[in-house]
C-alpha cells in the first residue's frame, strides 16, 4: 500500500543531525527496517565529528556492509590483522565515491571531519552480541584513550600501526 511508502527528506535529515548532536555517543539512526529479526537491515546514520566508532570487524560469513553518504563527507579506515592502516576510502554525498560495500571480516571503522549523514545496509537480522569483533587495540567507549585515539584515526596515513 501506499501508505508503506517511507520518505527519508531534509526535514528528518535535519532532525537526525539534532539528535545526533543531542547524544553521548554524537550520533543517531533511523531504521528503515521494521525490526532487527529483518534480512536485511536498511538504516541512516547522523554522526558528528567527535564520535568515536571503534574498529570492528565482522566475523560471520555472511555479513557484508554498504554504506553511501547522504549529507556531507565521511572516512572509511580499513586495517589488517596487525592493525596497520591498509586503505583509506573518502566518501562525499554528490562526489567522486558516494558508496562502499565491506566484505565479511575486514577490519574497520569510520570517522568524519563535518557533520555527516550516511546509510547504512547490512545482512540481517541483526544479533547485538554477534554483530561485531571489536578490535583489541583499539580503546573500548568511554574510556578516557578513546578521544586521542579518535585524533590519530582522524591524522593516520596509510602504513600507520595501531
């Protein structure tokens, strides 16, 4: 029915970046998908540039992650097993790259330099202990390492160790 039909326009675009700038973690989502239990998992993300996603990987086979910016800019950081910068991937909502998607088991993590808003769509459903492999080099949330480990994310070079 037509009453299905979700938008996704500037005004909850601008109401996103709000809550995002509102939150602890300075960033918000809205989910597109009615519930975790869904196969596929479709949502937008606020984030502002203080906001720390950890590096993560995730492990099950089956479990890939594509991303297109919305609004604004951000980097995807991609590591390998001994935690060196391998590659890093820019972005920008009406630029050059608007899109990725990550295969299973690759390290990752992103961070931004302006406000952003991106989606997300992932393999489903989504399994909140199961979801992702947090790397152990990399400071937990909310420990008081995470803002000048967020700075070195922010400045690596490729080649740099974590």
């Amino acid at each position: 029915m037509l009453t299905d039909i979700q938008l996704f326009n500037r005004a909850q675009r601008n109401a996103l970046k709000e809550s995002a700038k509102a939150s602890p973690r300075r960033r918000a989502n809205h989910n597109v998908h009615k519930s975790y239990e869904d196969l596929v998992q479709r949502l937008f993300i606020a984030m502002e540039p203080d906001s720390y996603v950890r590096p993560h990987r995730h492990t099950q086979q089956h479990k890939w992650e594509f991303f297109m910016a919305v609004e604004g800019s951000i980097d995807l950081l991609f590591f390998d097993d001994n935690a060196v910068l391998t590659k890093r991937i820019t972005l920008s909502a009406g630029g050059d790259c608007v899109g990725v998607e990550i295969p299973p088991n690759v390290w990752h993590a992103t961070v931004c330099f302006e406000p952003v808003v991106f989606m997300e769509v992932k393999q489903g459903p989504y399994e909140v202990m199961d979801d992702k492999g947090f790397a152990s080099w990399a400071p937990e949330e909310g420990d008081v390492a995470v803002a000048p480990f967020l700075e070195k994310l922010k400045e690596a070079e490729l080649g740099t160790q974590f």
